[in-house]
C-alpha cells in the first residue's frame, strides 16, 4: 500500500475521487505477473515490483497521477511447466480484452490518459498491440479521444545506473530471477524472497534477440531463472527503483502536456469518389 499517501484508486472514496478526477492527468495501471523466477524469488515478482514502480511516481506527481491495480496477471504461457509451480496466466487474448475494459471504465470516468507501467517481458508486445486496438477502438469508431500508452519500467533505468549498480549483468537487461529482479523485491517484499536458495543459472546458450523463437522456460533453465542473484541486495534493487521512477516522471510529465500534431482523420471518413462505370 502508499504508507500514508494515498495515491491508489481503490484507497479513494468516491467523494474524494470526485473531487480530484479533474485534477487527474494520467492513470497507471500496473501490469506484471505471477508465475516462476527460480528456486529463491516469489512467484507475485513481476507485478510486486511494477506496482512499486508505479506507487512511487504518483507519490511524485500526485493528484496527476494515481494508481489502478486492476490485473494482477499477466501473459505468460512459456513459465506455464511442470517442473515449476506456481505460474498462473492468461492468454493473449484474454489479457488484451482486460485491458481494453480497465481503460473503458476509467473512461467513464473522465480519464483520458491512461499508461500501463508494466514489470513482465511476456506483456511487452501485448501491451503495445492493447494499445493501438484500445485507440482503433475508441477514437476512430467513437470519436473519443483516449491517450493510452505503455512503459516498461526497466527502459527507464539509464545505461549507466545498470552499469554502476549491477556486478553480474551491467549491460541493462533486467533478466530473469537474477541480480536485478531479486534486488528490487528484496526492496519492495522481502518477505518474498529466499536468499538462502538462489543458485547459479544454468550455463547453457539461449537463441538471442533479433531473433525470437518461442520457447518454454525448462527448455533453457533446469531451475526456472536464468540470471545470477547470489550478489542481489536491497540496496541495489533501491538504487534501480529510484532510477526507473526518476525516468517514468519526466516521461509522463511529456506525456501528459503532449498535443499531438495532425487531424488524426480516419481513411473511412472521406468521402472518395466510385470509379467510373465502363460500358
């Protein structure tokens, strides 16, 4: 919860909520996961963490921004394995369709802006098809101009505080279950975390982005992880939380006073004249 600053949705009336509805610039909706990171971290990591994330840039910027916990789950099929218990996911499709009803409440409110400050991989590229359907649907079928966009909190963390804080991966990647995940939960629950059970990740070589192959997490990782969190530490998981959240304000600061160029006109509203008949 905020620890005294209110700046989750749910922890307003809705006498309160009336009154800073039009105060309001842009709503967070955190969007992360549950499923498995290994041996030693909680299977709550990824949503746990975003949800931080976004707790501590409304507590920045509030009543210009305020938190919506409105899904707990996200998309992750490939850490859906047996030898690893734990995970529980929703398809693509579902998980879109979710969203896609999250903003439109929020809508019915008033919103306009809406950004999901997301903590899984596997929600990456849903997030961004989510939102481009999100506008299709709302703005060129209704005509309601909704601003909806997505950032994962990682992207906002500078090269150079991946390479100051982090001993076993500097390059800023945040992997899986490794040195950065396991830090930043031993920041934000540490009760969810088990040090005394982190082990080295399995050596084996992984196909490498630009290439995508879908895959099944015990397919490269006999232990569900695929980074080394033996040197994690609540400092350096405090030290990357402070970097992301510095990074996401001044990005929805921009956000938010953005005015976007161009009549955004639809193809279908013309009216183009039918070819010419021919005898």
């Amino acid at each position: 919860m905020s620890n005294g600053k209110k700046v989750y949705w749910h922890e307003h009336t809705q006498s309160e909520l009336e009154n800073i509805l039009p105060q309001v610039g842009v709503v967070l909706v955190p969007t992360g996961s549950v499923e498995i990171h290994g041996p030693h971290l909680g299977v709550g990591n990824d949503i746990l963490s975003c949800t931080r994330v976004a707790e501590e840039v409304a507590k920045v910027i509030y009543p210009k921004a305020v938190v919506a916990n409105g899904l707990w789950l996200g998309v992750a099929p490939h850490n859906m394995t047996a030898p690893f218990p734990g995970t529980i996911t929703l398809s693509a499709q579902t998980y879109m369709l979710a969203l896609q009803e999250i903003v439109e409440s929020l809508l019915k409110h008033g919103v306009r802006r809406v950004v999901f400050i997301n903590g899984h991989g596997g929600n990456e590229a849903p997030n961004v098809t989510a939102c481009r359907e999100i506008r299709e649907q709302l703005y060129y079928k209704h005509g309601v101009d909704m601003q909806v966009g997505t950032f994962s909190y990682w992207d906002a963390i500078p090269t150079e505080v991946w390479s100051a804080v982090l001993e076993k991966n500097p390059k800023g990647r945040i992997a899986h279950g490794g040195e950065a995940e396991t830090s930043i939960l031993l920041a934000v629950a540490p009760q969810a975390v088990r040090m005394d059970l982190a082990e080295a990740p399995d050596p084996r070589p992984r196909v490498t982005p630009p290439f995508f192959r879908a895959w099944y997490q015990d397919e490269y990782s006999p232990r569900g992880h695929t980074d080394d969190a033996r040197v994690a530490s609540k400092e350096k998981g405090e030290k990357l939380i402070e970097a992301a959240v510095k990074g996401i304000v001044t990005a929805l600061e921009q956000f938010i006073t953005y005015k976007p160029v161009g009549t955004k006109t639809h193809p279908g509203t013309h009216q183009y004249p039918l070819p010419s008949s021919r005898s």
